[in-house]
C-alpha cells in the first residue's frame, strides 16, 4: 500500500511542510496572512472534500476518495504557494525588466507587433483571454478527471507538480522581480480594443504594496499572481497537456487550449516572450524529476496496481479460487478425478 500510494504520501508531505514553514518565513520576510478570511470563505467546501474523501476511503471507494482528496488537495496547496510569491517579492531585490526586455529584444521579438495581431482579432482576443483564465480550473479538473478514470496515482502527480512549480518559480522569482510587459512597452498610452488588459495590470497594486511596506497583510480576497519571470501559466500549461495525454478523448483538446493559454500569457498576462520558455523548462525539469521520485513507488517485484479495478478482479480471483477450494473438501470423493484432470497433458485435455 505505502509503495503504490507513493504519490499521494508525497504529496501529503508536500502540504505539511508547506504549512510547517510558513510561520518562520512569515516571521523572516513581514508577510503575514489573515487565515480568518481564508478559512471562513473556504471552510465549507475543506470540510466537505475531507469528509467525503474520509468516507469513500473507509468503503474502499477509490475513485471516489482520489477525486475528493485532489480538489482538497490542490485548494490547500493554494495557500503556501500564493505566500510564497508574496514572501519573494518582499525581498525587495533590484527590477529586472530592463534585463528581460533586452532579451526580448536580442531574439528579434517585435512585442507590439504580436499585441496589434491579438488585438486586431476579436475572437482571438476573447479565445485567448478564456484559456488565461481557465488556469485554476484545468488544475482541478485534469486532475479529478484523472482519478475518476482509474489514474489516480498521475492525478495526485500533477498536484505534486504544481506545488513545486509553484516553489520552484517563486525561489527563481527572487532574482527577476519585474512590473511586467505593459509597464515597459507603455501599453496604458496605446490601450487594445479587446484585449482585456485588466488581467495583466491587476496585479501591480499588490507587487508595489508588499515592496515597499514594511510589513504586509496578505488578504486571500485581493491576492494576484505577482510573478513575472518565469511565467507559472506557460509551466502549466506544460503539466495540464501531460497530465492529459493518457486521456485519450481529451489529449489533444487540452494540448490546444494550453497552447493557447500559453500565448495568452503575453497577451493578457503581461510576460514578455522570455518568460514562456523560462517556464517550459522549469515545468520539464520539475515534470520530469517527480516523474523520477514516483516511479520508485512501483515495486518491480510486484504488479502494478494502478487502481481499483485491479483489485477488483483480484478478489473475484480470490473468491473463485475459494469457491473451488470448498468444493473440493465438500466432494472428497472426486479429488482423483479432477487431480487427473489438472495434470493430464494439454492435447489430452483438448481431445
């Protein structure tokens, strides 16, 4: 059991420490968090997740636990993650959007070109400011998705890879605190007609605020994604195609609107060009060593057991076996026959 849930313990791990660290990192960087706001508004839906995945658990409902436990999950796993970002950035380090323009620059991107495209196409516009938002919503539901077709094991990776990434970007982030493409190309001076520029300047208020205060009340109500550099929707949209390649109706479906959410992240995100491949390639490292870490969780000296319609049937196997045991002791009397039987040669028996 501990080697085939490997995933899920890990995961378990993964929140625990998260929670464990946050009071020294509060205490170290003056962020702190009102938890009250945060519990009262998501209480209700923690309590009905742990009682329901508690439940189905005890009845060896598997699938039913794994779906309950990955949105329970992946909402406390929000909490850490999003103070991480805050804590990061209250370290206050040099800007470096002159570094990350220059970059853009070096490798021939021409920014305002790629805005006027988006903007001159309204449905592309619209199309593409769907898949930006469609981030919490792909995380939760890939996952669940996952579970409820008999892979719970990858649906609690995925999760476990979020959280990572999430950490991962947030360390790297300490050295590139940027205040975003719009900021730097003057975006508010030139406004697109249907780019919803909302998303990509919501953020500053709060990138400024837990810059320059001395200390910084972390309200869940009014928090924003205040990474730039690299971008975590470019590295999600990396996990969520993975996490869906092995469902086959929806593998290339979510290859196309994460494609999109990706590119969405210039557009509507405000990242430059740089920060899309910085975030493939941290989604590929982090991707491809947890992948490692729970691979070990398979004993290879026993079958995999991926979900639970393979128990299932081993216990219908079980049971037949019983079955036939206690026919045998309830007829002695036809012990040397059916022995002969087992053991006559295969023609034999086919004859």
């Amino acid at each position: 059991m501990i080697f085939r849930d490997k995933p899920r313990f890990l995961l378990i791990a993964l929140i625990a420490t998260s929670y464990a660290l946050m009071v020294p990192l509060s205490l170290a960087t003056a962020v702190t968090i009102d938890v009250y706001q945060w519990l009262l508004s998501l209480s209700p839906f923690l309590l009905s997740c742990l009682t329901l995945a508690a439940f189905a658990r005890h009845k060896r409902y598997l699938r039913i636990s794994s779906i309950a436990e990955c949105f329970l999950f992946g909402v406390l796993l929000g909490l850490p993650i999003l103070f991480s970002t805050y804590a990061a950035m209250k370290l206050d380090r040099p800007l470096a959007d002159a570094w990350l323009h220059q970059i853009d620059q070096a490798v021939g991107l021409d920014w305002w070109g790629f805005i006027r495209m988006v903007d001159h196409h309204s449905l592309l516009a619209w199309s593409l400011g769907i898949a930006y938002q469609s981030f919490g919503f792909q995380l939760m539901g890939i996952a669940m998705v996952l579970c409820a077709v008999g892979q719970k094991d990858r649906g609690y990776t995925m999760i476990l890879c979020f959280g990572v990434i999430g950490y991962c970007a947030s360390i790297i982030a300490i050295w590139f605190p940027a205040q975003s493409a719009y900021v730097t190309y003057q975006l508010a001076n030139h406004p697109p007609l249907h780019i919803n520029t909302s998303l990509g300047y919501g953020f500053l208020e709060q990138f400024h605020a837990v810059r320059s205060q001395s200390t910084f009340m972390l309200e869940t109500s009014k928090a924003a994604g205040i990474l730039t550099f690299p971008s975590v929707h470019a590295a999600c949209a990396v996990l969520y195609s993975w996490g869906a390649w092995s469902i086959k109706p929806a593998r290339y479906p979510i290859l196309g609107l994460n494609m999109m959410m990706a590119v969405s992240a210039m557009s509507h995100g405000s990242h430059y060009f740089i920060d899309i491949p910085a975030g493939f390639m941290l989604a590929a490292c982090v991707i491809a060593f947890v992948s490692a870490a729970t691979a070990s969780s398979l004993n290879p000296a026993q079958p995999a057991l991926q979900n639970d319609a393979y128990l299932q049937r081993r216990k219908r196997r079980a049971d037949q076996a019983q079955c036939d045991q206690t026919g045998r002791a309830s007829h002695p009397e036809l012990q040397p026959a059916l022995i002969a039987i087992e053991t006559a040669p295969a023609h034999s028996k086919a004859g």
